[in-house]
C-alpha cells in the first residue's frame, strides 16, 4: 500500500505546489490538451522535472510578458524551477527512508515535511511573482488572475 499511499500523497503536493504555478485556465481546448498531458509518463511521475520548462513557456505566452518585464520575469520561473528541484530531492529522500514500508509516525511527518515543502515553494513564488504582478498591465493581470487563482479557472 505504501506506493499507492506515497504516491497519491506526492500528486497532491505536486498538484497544490503546481497551483501556484502554471495552471491551465478554464478553456475546453486546454482541458484537452491537459488530459493528453496527463496520460504522458513524465507528467505522472511527481519528481520528473521533464515539463517544467513547456509550462514555464506556456505561463510566460500567456501572461504576454514584455521586454522591460524579463528581469521580473527570471525569478519567478526560478521560483518554478526551483519547486520542481525540491519536490524531485524530498520524495528521493522520503523514498529512501521508507525502503517500502511506512508506519503511522513516518507518514505523519512526511506530510508535515511536505506541506513546509510546499509553505516555501508558495512564499518563494509569492516573492517572485509580487513585483512581475504590480509590473503588469489590467490585460497581463487578468491573465494571471485567470490562470492563477481558483475563481479564475471556474
């Protein structure tokens, strides 16, 4: 059961870790393009870093980022990179721990590690993302607010 536990405990961190990333906003053709994206062995595979650089792409088009907007721009997707980076490193290491077997004070703390694993990858992506937002224009913003947060993807 371990694998199935760790595993549905790691697509969740990774798909609330990817919440404050690139999200796919509400759209018929992109909910196609995600449920192709999602039947890829890389993008099931929580540690796999293999898309990171399509949905930094994807988030940058989408948010029409300018010319005098690229030195915001950097560090947000380091913020990204850098989620990407850890996840991969925390389930290495919480997957050495276990060798396979799991008991109820080991699964305790690995979801205390991975919800500070995911406060920090938010605070960092908030740091980076606050002065590319105020950067922006009211059309980049809504981008972003639609792409981004919850209300926009309903």
């Amino acid at each position: 059961m371990l694998p199935q536990r760790f595993l549905k405990i790691s697509l969740l961190t990774l798909a609330l870790m990817g919440a404050g990333t690139a999200s796919y906003a509400a759209d018929p053709d992109r909910e196609v393009a995600r449920d192709e994206a999602a039947s890829t062995p890389a993008f099931n595979n929580p540690g796999s870093d293999a898309h990171i650089e399509g949905r930094i792409a994807y988030l940058k088009a989408e948010l029409m980022i300018t010319p005098q907007q690229e030195n915001l721009w950097g560090p947000v997707a380091e913020s990204m990179r850098a989620d990407v980076r850890d996840l991969d490193a925390a389930m290495r290491k919480v997957g050495d721990e276990v060798h396979g077997h799991e008991n109820t004070v080991q699964y305790l703390q690995h979801r205390v590690y991975f919800a500070r694993l995911r406060a920090d990858g938010e605070m960092r992506f908030l740091a980076a993302m606050r002065p590319l937002y105020e950067s922006m224009s009211t059309q980049q913003k809504q981008a972003a607010d639609a792409l981004l947060t919850p209300d926009g993807q309903e």
